[in-house]
C-alpha cells in the first residue's frame, strides 16, 4: 500500500499489478498504516476480519478504509 502526493493511495500485489486506487484525500499523503483485526489467536475465533488502511493527509484529514472494498468506512478531520 502506498501513498502519493497527488491524494490517492494504491493497494498493489507481490506480482507488482495496482488493482485498486483509493481516491479521495485532497492532499498529498504523508502518512499510511495497514492494520488487520481478528481470527490472530484462538480466542479470536468466529470474529470478522477486517484489513483496514489508515491514511493521513498534509490537510489534516484522517480517512480509514476498507481494504477489500476500497471503500472509504471513516473520517476524521483534524482542522
């Protein structure tokens, strides 16, 4: 996962291919933290998964994603 200056953030393979491109920051991206929730011990067991992108932008706007959608699911801004 990366992001760039022009506001968009880019989900990529190993095999080098972008097959999503997040779109909807109105600055550039400084700052991009991948976490995963759920199923890592057994305890975990039956909850969801979830693989979620935290994105910051240089406009003070912090959005969260949904890896597998590409949807946006939160936003904070920090104006």
């Amino acid at each position: 996962v990366t992001g760039s200056e022009d506001g968009t953030i880019r989900i990529w393979t190993y095999d080098g291919m972008c097959p999503s491109v997040l779109e909807g920051h109105a600055s550039p991206i400084f700052s991009i933290r991948c976490w995963r929730s759920g199923a890592r011990h057994p305890e975990d067991a039956g909850r969801p998964q979830h693989d979620l992108i935290f994105a910051g932008d240089m406009d003070g706007t912090i959005r969260v994603w949904d890896r597998q959608s590409a949807a946006e699911i939160s936003r904070v801004d920090m104006h």
